[in-house]
C-alpha cells in the first residue's frame, strides 16, 4: 500500500476503496493498548501514515488527517519509534502549525533528550558511544536514527516557530555542543548537530558563549568546535561533486551556517576575536562559489523540495510541498546575501587581532 500511494500520490489517497484499507490499517497497526501491535506492527504503520502525510491534499483530507492527531500525541508520548513519529509531528506541523507540538507541553523536550542520549552517555568520563553501540537502544534510549530525527526535527521547529521551539530545545542543544566537544561521536551525529547549531545562532547569536558559560576554557572549547564545523563545511560529499542538484543541496546548508557564524561574529567582540577571521575566510571561500554556481532563489527550493520527492516517486504530490517552498522563499538563511554577511563581518574583526 505504501508503494502504491508513493507511486500515485494523492489520487491513490484520495481513491475511496483506498480509504476504506487506509485509515483502519493505520489504525490498527498504530493502537499503542495493544502490546504485541506495538512491537510488531507500529513501524510500518507509522511509515504508512507518513507516506500519506507527504501525499495528501489538506483540501480533500485534511478532516482524516486531523482525526488521527490524538493518536500521535500518544504515540509521541510514549516515546514509540521517535524517528518516524517526530517526522510525522514535524509535516503535521508544517500543514497546520504548532498545536500538536504545544499539546505535548514538557513531554516534548523529555522525548527530544530521549532521542539524543546515544550522545550522553558515560557523562562521568570516557567516550561517547560507537556507530554499533548507537544502532541499539535496548539499554540506552534512543538510537543513533532516533538521534538524527531529533536534531533534524529541532532546526526544522526553529525555522518554523523560533518564539515556540527555541526556549524548548535552547537546554537541549547546549548539552550536544558541550557533547561534541568532550566526547567522540559517529560523524554522522556531529553534522546534524551543527545543521541544528546553524538554526539556533540564528536565533541567537549567543548561543555559543551561553553553551560554554563559566568554563575557564570557554574560549578554546568555541575555537575548536567552529573549526571543526568550518572543516566539515568546506569537505564537498562525492554525491556533491557528480551531481549538480546535490551540490546545490549542500550548498544550502553552507550558507546558512556562514549566515549565522557572520552574525556571531558582528554582534560579540569576543566572538569576532576568537573565531572571527576563520569565519570570514570561509565565508569568502564560499561567496566565490556562489558565484561559479549562479543559481536563482527558485533554482534552489525547487532542489530542496526535490530531495524528498525522489523519495516518493513520481506521483502526484501533497500539500506539504507548497508549504515547504513558501517556507525556504521567506527563509533569511536562503534569501539574505552572502556579500551582505561577509562585509559586516569582514567590518567586525578589523581591528581585532587574530588569536
């Protein structure tokens, strides 16, 4: 059914003997009263209902999505596969804002510190977990997958209700950082701490003198963890080198993270001190790509929108898409000039001498 919807998008949901399959097998596979469903069949459900998140036309199914917004909050609660309900609970708040995630009031950030706890363990000394400890989550909370949803899942919520998410996730993202720098991590996890670290230094510029406050250290522990976010930045992925949309892609999220850093540096002397002169040195680097690749604002949506359709298919898509491209068009971290960032920070650290 999953394959089939993924296939022929919202005219397969929209099929009323469709419909009469659909929503009771979601249903039945997602009734978390029932133990041996939960663990067998809660998975796949949960794949089933996203797939039809990302298919459905709120015009023609908004009232059988918003029916099963009461079994989400349960399922969320009870922390139950996080890495596909927290993606189900992030389309449904693109399509119809932040009720869902106020419903869950402080369960949210206990779910989201669930998720992240492959990064936490052996807080007392030692190293953080291995690519094969983060796979299991039988005696440590949430897997490496769970970890990934979560960091994802903050930027995403920020993007959208930065007054909302931010005091939420604010706590919860210092503890990565000060993670990052103490402990070893799979790659992977320190990539998207720094595409949520992106978000929130947009949202406040602060945040990395707050994550390391009253740390005799703090500006070493600062120093080192943007040049390591500046040294993966600069690495462009193979897909990156052979293929022009997932160059774009990557393109996207270097910006944001150079936007952001370039506002750091403008609003803290101390920041502009200590780290100042790499950003800027990279946000050059980058400038001058953007120019080489000379790609328009819609050139870009239309590449990030597309990355998650080649995940469905070729058949018709929902709502979700238009809602995701209104978000990037108004999306300072795609829409402001590099130029614009680079002479203001280039501004900030000319008579602050390089560390």
């Amino acid at each position: 059914l999953s394959h089939l919807i993924m296939k022929l998008g919202h005219p397969a949901v929209e099929n009323p003997h469709v419909q009469k399959v659909l929503f009771p097998l979601i249903d039945y596979c997602t009734d978390t009263n029932v133990m041996h469903r939960v663990d067998t069949l809660m998975e796949d459900g949960l794949k089933l209902w996203l797939v039809v998140l990302l298919t459905s036309r709120l015009s023609t199914m908004g009232g059988a999505l918003t029916s099963m917004t009461q079994r989400l909050e349960t399922i969320l609660k009870k922390k139950l596969e996080p890495h596909l309900s927290l993606q189900i609970a992030q389309l449904y708040s693109t399509l119809y804002g932040p009720q869902i995630l106020e419903a869950l009031g402080d369960k949210l950030p206990s779910l989201l510190l669930h998720c992240l706890s492959c990064m936490f363990v052996n807080e007392s000394g030692g190293d953080a977990m291995t690519d094969e400890e983060t796979n299991d989550s039988s005696s440590n909370g949430g897997t490496k997958a769970d970890c990934l949803i979560a960091l994802t899942f903050i930027h995403d919520s920020i993007q959208l209700f930065p007054s909302f998410a931010y005091p939420l996730c604010q706590p919860i993202m210092v503890k990565a950082l000060r993670s990052v720098v103490q402990k070893r991590h799979p790659h992977a996890l320190i990539e998207a701490v720094f595409v949520g670290l992106s978000r929130m230094l947009w949202n406040n510029p602060s945040i990395l003198e707050e994550a390391f406050a009253g740390d005799s250290d703090a500006g070493a522990r600062i120093s080192s963890l943007v040049r390591l976010w500046l040294q993966i930045l600069s690495s462009t992925s193979l897909a990156g080198l052979l293929n022009r949309e997932a160059g774009i892609a990557e393109f996207v999220g270097r910006k944001g993270a150079a936007l952001s850093l370039c506002s750091a540096v403008c609003k803290s002397s101390f920041l502009a001190q200590i780290i100042g002169h790499d950003v800027v040195n990279f946000t050059k680097s980058l400038e001058r790509v953007e120019k080489r690749m000379n790609v328009d604002l819609d050139t870009i949506v239309e590449v990030s929108c597309g990355s998650v359709r080649q995940t469905l298919g070729d058949g018709p898509l929902g709502d979700i898409f238009t809602k995701m491209r209104d978000i990037l068009k108004t999306d300072p971290l795609v829409t402001i000039s590099l130029k614009e960032a680079l002479d203001n920070a280039s501004n900030a650290i000319k008579n602050i001498p390089e560390l």
